[in-house]
C-alpha cells in the first residue's frame, strides 16, 4: 500500500516546475494553491507541469473565483484541478444558492476538473445523518461522474465533526446506504 501526499509550492519560487516533479519523486502528487493569485506569472509554469507530468493542482475555493480558473483551465486542459469542499457551496451558507451551484455545475465542461465531496459536517444543515446533503451531491455527481468526485471526510475541518465517532460512520453512511442515485461501482468510485 501507498501513502501520496498534497504539498505547495510558492509563487515565488523562481523554478515552481522542478520543484513539483522533485516533490512527486517523494509521494507528492497534488498541490494546494492560492486561488486569490490566479493572475500570478508562476501559474503559467505550474499548469504547465501539472500538465506535461500528470500532478494535480488543488484549489480551495469559493466559486467566485471560478473565472480566473476557467482561464487557466482553458489554456492547460490537460492540467488535474480538484476543488476542495465542493468549491464552497453550501460551507460559505448552508442554504446555498442555485446560481453558486450552476457555477460549478457549468465547471464541469474542463474534463480534467474532480470535486472534492464534503465534508458533510460542513454542508446543509451540518447534522448527521446528512441526508440533507444527498440532492446538492446527485447534482454535483450528475455534471462531473462519479469518476470526478471523491467524498473527504475532512473530520478537522473547514467546520470540525461534533462526535467523529458518530458522525465520521453516518458520513459515510449517507453515500453508502442513502445515496440510491449512485450504482454500487460508482459508491466505489466516489469513497475510494
């Protein structure tokens, strides 16, 4: 079995690209990046690497500021993005907005572009057993595939689980036994 790990790489670094294919020689696949500077030179290399050697950029980010991904996204289409926390819709205000939620939807037209599922705790009415959460996560599920997604658990945060012994299982629980929109290989796909 193996462990990969997510790492960052600083804007300023004045060679990001070597820097990310020396992390993923370690175990470092993935890299958080500041979604506030998508205008930032260093971007250009960073998709270009994520591109040309497979390694993930992950963004941890409200979805207004999904257009200055989109152009980044559009230039690199071979570049791996995952959106971390459903790209906060539903964390910022638990009753999200459909106009938050058609933004990501629309999204899905980069083909290279996961969602992160969850963290449920954090979602909706932030209560196990998170069935609430179900009908934002067939759609999310319905624009990328479950191919695209991956549930967290993020038990840390953005909002702490209340009793991780209890709600960590019914997290689970909500897509295992609850979530009949899924098939069982897409269960599969979406909690690895």
């Amino acid at each position: 079995e193996r462990y990969a790990g997510t790492g960052m790489i600083s804007l300023e670094d004045p060679e990001p690209g070597v820097t990310m294919v020396e992390l993923s020689k370690r175990g470092c696949y993935a890299f958080r990046e500041p979604p506030s500077e998508l205008e930032h030179p260093a971007y250009e290399k960073i998709f270009g690497t994520g591109a040309a050697h497979n390694l993930a950029l992950s963004f941890n980010m409200n979805v207004d500021l999904l257009p200055g991904l989109d152009r980044l996204c559009t230039r690199f289409p071979d570049t791996p993005v995952i959106l971390d926390h459903v790209c906060h819709v539903g964390i910022r205000d638990a009753s999200y907005s459909n106009d938050d939620l058609d933004t990501l939807l629309r999204f899905a037209r980069h083909e290279n572009v996961m969602v992160k599922i969850g963290p449920l705790q954090a979602l909706c009415s932030r209560r196990a057993p998170y069935l609430d959460t179900l009908p934002l996560i067939q759609r999310v599920i319905e624009a990328y595939g479950a191919h695209r997604c991956m549930w967290e658990s993020d038990s840390g945060g953005p909002i702490e689980m209340e009793d991780p012994l209890t709600d960590y299982p019914a997290a689970i629980a909500a897509i295992r036994d609850h979530a009949g929109f899924l098939s069982p290989s897409e269960k599969d796909d979406l909690l690895g």
